[in-house]
C-alpha cells in the first residue's frame, strides 16, 4: 500500500454540507468511504463523478445510523475495502422541530441517534485504526446552539452534546487522534420546510456580522483544514456562520 494514501469516512456524504466536504477532500488526494442512508442515487451519481477523476477512489456504504450494527458494520468494511482509515467525518444529521408538548421517544431515540449517539460509537469503532495512521476525527455541530431555536429542545440537546462528546473523545484519544468539531450558521437552509421563509432568512442574514448567507464549501474548507493544516488543535469547535454567535446586536 501506498504511506501516502489518506481515506476518509464521511458519514451522510452524499448531497448538501456532506458533498461538499467529499469534493474538497477529494481534491486534497484523499479517497473517501461515502456513508448515506436513503439518498442512494446522489451516493452512485457523486461517486461516478469522483472516480471518472481518479480511478477507485470513492466506495458507498449504505447504513441507517439509527441501527446499532451498523458502526462495525461502516469501519470494518471501509477497511476491507482501503485496508487504512485517516480520518473520519461525522456529518449525518437529522433536523426536525419538536414542541415540547408533542415530544415522544420516537423523536428522541431519531434525533439523539443520528446526531450524537451515532458519531460516539462510530468514534469508537474507528479509534483502533484512526491511531495507527494518528489521524483526526471532525463532527458536525450547530453554532446555533449556543442560544437554541425555540421548538428544537432535542436537536438542540443532541448537538450541546456533540459538542461535549468532541472535548471528550479529544481528552480520550489523544494524543494518537486529534479530535475537533466545525459549527455551521447559517449555509445551507433546510429542505422542505415552510418556517424558513424569505422573510425568515432575511432576519437571519441581518444577525451575521458578515450580512450573508455562507456555502457548502465554507464548511468543507474548514474540515480540510482542521484534518490537513492543523497538527496542533484537538479538542476545538470551529464556527463557520458568519459572526451570528458573536454578533452582540
């Protein structure tokens, strides 16, 4: 095998926040395991796009975070098929508002699956070989948690921990494996959802610092450079949101 060879699992990598990562990652010379769950057809047409590049340098894996075999199931067979593992991606989220007199463990046992639970043990499972290549794990959290959306109490609470759960796989795993998290603002809105209207975005806009909505590739920049450009930072949550979190307006 080639030392210089990188791979990396990007989980939920196939469209949106998770593409973006892929392809930028991707032109850093890394090959990449492409987790999804239902988004099949933007998996094969992503990887088709990135192999006609370079020959064999994306597989797909299909798993529901949500079923406790598939952490083993994702690592051992992303080492199967690479035989290494640099650095993992824990970007598979699920988003969804959850009014405290509605709330059910259905949304819990959904939203604190996929958010946090799932990037616990797939953390876990990929510690052994993560510290073989000293590699890094990334999570994917919220800047917005620091002040929560009203009608998100589990979201919020499965992100909070994701930050915490970043601090102490750091704490854990180092100094083999460094640990960070980015925090996206404002990028992407979600899909199929009437509460984020024009007007709704416009207000949001208007709390950045930077008075803009960022992109995809903000958020894949900040993961490349954690994993590539950054020796010295564990344990970090890097915010990608424009300057909403600090903007005392």
């Amino acid at each position: 095998m080639n030392k210089k060879k990188q791979v990396a699992i990007i989980t939920g990598g196939a469209k949106r926040v998770g593409k973006a990562i892929c392809q930028r990652l991707h032109k850093a010379n890394i090959d990449l395991i492409i987790h999804y769950r239902n988004s099949k057809s933007e998996a094969i047409a992503l990887q088709n796009q990135l192999n006609k590049i370079r020959k064999s340098s994306v597989s797909i894996i299909q798993a529901d975070l949500l079923d406790p075999s598939s952490y083993a199931l994702i690592i051992n067979e992303s080492i199967k098929i690479y035989g290494q593992l640099n650095f993992l991606i824990n970007n598979a989220s699920t988003y969804y508002p959850t009014k405290i007199d509605n709330i059910n463990e259905i949304n819990w046992n959904e939203l604190i699956g996929s958010n946090l639970k799932a990037s616990l043990f797939l953390s876990k499972e990929a510690s052994p070989f993560l510290k073989k290549t000293n590699g890094s794990i990334i999570n994917i959290t919220d800047a917005h948690i620091t002040n929560p959306k009203k009608n998100y109490i589990i979201y919020s609470i499965a992100k909070s921990g994701l930050t915490t759960l970043t601090k102490s796989l750091a704490q854990e795993l180092g100094p083999e494996i460094r640990v960070n998290a980015v925090a996206p603002g404002p990028v992407l809105w979600p899909e199929k959802s009437n509460e984020f209207n024009e007007k709704y975005q416009k207000k949001v806009i208007s709390q950045t610092m930077l008075k803009k909505v960022g992109a995809a590739d903000d958020i894949a920049k900040a993961v490349e450079f954690l994993l590539l450009n950054a020796p010295f930072i564990t344990s970090h949550i890097l915010n990608v949101d424009g300057g909403r979190s600090f903007n005392s307006e």
